[in-house]
C-alpha cells in the first residue's frame, strides 16, 4: 500500500458515495481549514490507482511537538476519522487492508512518538480501532443514539418512542406551533440561541458565527435549519441539522424551550424524521444520529426516541496530556 498527501478535489473524487459523516466531505473539511489554527492533510491508502482507506488529520506544531487530530478540537464536530474501503470481502484481506493503513498513518505523523499527541475519534461505522491499539494508542468507546428510519413510517418509529415524548408531539401540535425549514437567518438564529444559552450557564461557546455561517453555506441543501414557530409567527427555537449520504445528524441548537408550558423540542425532531421519510436530500438518508449519548442528562431525553445506542471508537495518546493539549489548542484558537 501507498500513501499520498491528496488535494480538497482529490479528495472529493475518492471519496465513497456512502458510509462516510457530513464532515468528511471536501466542502466541511475546507471550512474547518479555513477556522482552525492547524494544518489539513488528506491522506489516502493506494493500491495501484484505487483508494482502500482515507484519512482527513489536522496538525498543530506546540513547542518541540505537535498535536494531530481528528476532527480538530473545539469545532463542534463529535467524530471523523478513517474511511475505509478494502476491495475483497474476505476477512483476512480486510484485516491486512486495516494494519497496513494504520501503521503508514503512525508513521506519517508520528503518533508513536512522545513528542506527538494524537486523538482520532471514528465514525461508527469504523469496526476496527485494533491496528491503532497496536501503535499504542488508547482506545476508549462513546456512544451515539442512531434511530433507523429505513423500513418504517414516521408513524411507526412514533410508536417506538415513549408515551411522555409522543404526549409532547400532541401537545405542542394542539398549540398550533409550526415547524418551518428556513434558511442562513434562522441559522443565525439558532447560532445565536445556542450561544446565549452557554451564556446564562457561566459558559463559554467554542463556536464562531463566521465558522457556522461559512459550512451551512459549504454544505449547499445538505445543511437544514428546522424552525419552531408560535401561532402568531413568533421565533421559539430551532436546530440545525447536517446530512451525510446516510444519515441527518442533530448539530446545534436544540436547548429546551417551553411555551405555554409545553416543551416544543419533540416536534422539531418529529419533522426532520418526516424530511428522512419524504424529502431527503438523497435517497440514501435513512438514519437520524441524535449524538449526545454520552452526556447523562441529555440521555434521559434522547433515550426517549427508541433509537439504537451505537458504539463508536475514540482513539488517542495518553487522556491527561491530551486533555491538556486540547485546552491549549482552544484557549489559542
């Protein structure tokens, strides 16, 4: 196997149509290029002329060493990480596609040295963390709330949830609250929300209005902003949310929100299962990834949606120096 160094439009041409997340494309990664503090390398495994494994790292030099990431720290992306496409399905094969892949990644950028902190966090579909295990990187394992929208109906996967959250569909359905798709205004506004919520919590939001501005736009109908209106028209919340080819994924927004005592969250959820179900931005989207498994508060909320809890690895240098390092890295960024 070789490995080369790629450009964004490389990149793009190797890149496979499915099983890859809404950062991986080379309209994010530029957009994280363009707000980060690090260097972007898109790093491909050839056989020959064919792709077998791809790569995006970001590296920061910090004194005598340097940080490698991905995705890059505090840009709200949860995962990225290896994509891996061996040609053969028997397993052996795979196995050698995997090691060889791992072991030109260590070498490339050092992750097997002191000097170097590294932290790769996968997608789920990546099954394998063992070749990086085996370079003596940590591994930890996360989750994520995967609900699976392929073989049923909106009213179906509503049956599937618990009572209280089917009551607060009802309940803010009777209040006559709308919920719109709308565009870079509204994602402003939820930006906005988003941020000011950090606030009032004494904490502060590792976002940027330019950096979420510039990747709705990048992402060109393959970013949605879903709205909830009062009645009268009236702002109350919204998210915004990312597809892949196979999935929409919950990004930002999102903070609870009562009107008229009914919590209004549920319903915008409930539609973007209905986009999933009837308009798509591809045909391949039949997955809702809520994110946010890992958090116990927000479990209890997302838990309620009957969704599939979904491992995915975590892949780093020692936690405490790399805990470190992503602090320096934010407080510099």
């Amino acid at each position: 196997m070789e490995l080369r160094q790629l450009t964004l439009e490389e990149w793009d041409d190797a890149l496979p149509s499915t099983g890859i997340e809404a950062f991986h494309t080379a309209a994010a990664l530029s957009v994280l290029d363009d707000h980060t503090t690090s260097d972007l390398h898109l790093v491909g495994g050839y056989k020959g002329d064919r792709p077998v494994a791809l790569l995006p790292v970001f590296v920061r030099s910090m004194g005598p060493g340097k940080l490698v990431t991905s995705p890059p720290p505090g840009m709200g992306v949860p995962r990225l990480g290896p994509i891996l496409m061996p040609a053969s399905p028997k397993q052996s094969k795979r196995e050698k596609v995997f090691r060889s892949f791992a072991d030109l990644v260590v070498e490339e950028f050092d992750l097997d040295s002191y000097t170097t902190l590294s932290k790769i966090t996968c997608q789920p579909v990546f099954g394998d963390p063992r070749p990086y295990v085996w370079n003596d990187l940590s591994l930890q394992t996360k989750f994520t709330y995967l609900l699976d929208a392929s073989n049923s109906d909106p009213e179906e996967i509503r049956n599937g949830a618990s009572k209280s959250l089917r009551r607060e569909i009802r309940d803010a359905t009777a209040l006559g609250i709308e919920i719109r798709r709308e565009g870079a205004d509204a994602a402003r506004r939820v930006f906005e929300q988003t941020r000011d919520r950090y606030s009032e919590q004494g904490r502060s939001y590792p976002l940027t209005w330019p950096y979420v501005r510039d990747l709705y736009n990048a992402l060109d109908g393959m970013a949605r902003v879903y709205v909830a209106r009062s009645e009268s028209g009236e702002f109350l919340t919204g998210v915004t949310v990312c597809y892949s080819p196979d999935a929409a994924y919950f990004w930002q927004g999102g903070g609870r929100t009562v009107h008229e005592g009914v919590a209004v969250n549920s319903l915008i959820h409930w539609e973007v299962l209905n986009d999933i179900a009837a308009d798509p931005p591809t045909e391949t989207v039949t997955a809702y990834d809520l994110y946010g498994a890992n958090t116990e508060r927000l479990c209890r909320y997302k838990s309620k949606f009957g969704a599939k809890l979904v491992p995915y690895y975590s892949l780093e240098t020692d936690g405490y120096r790399m805990a470190v390092a992503e602090r320096l890295y934010e407080l510099v960024k």
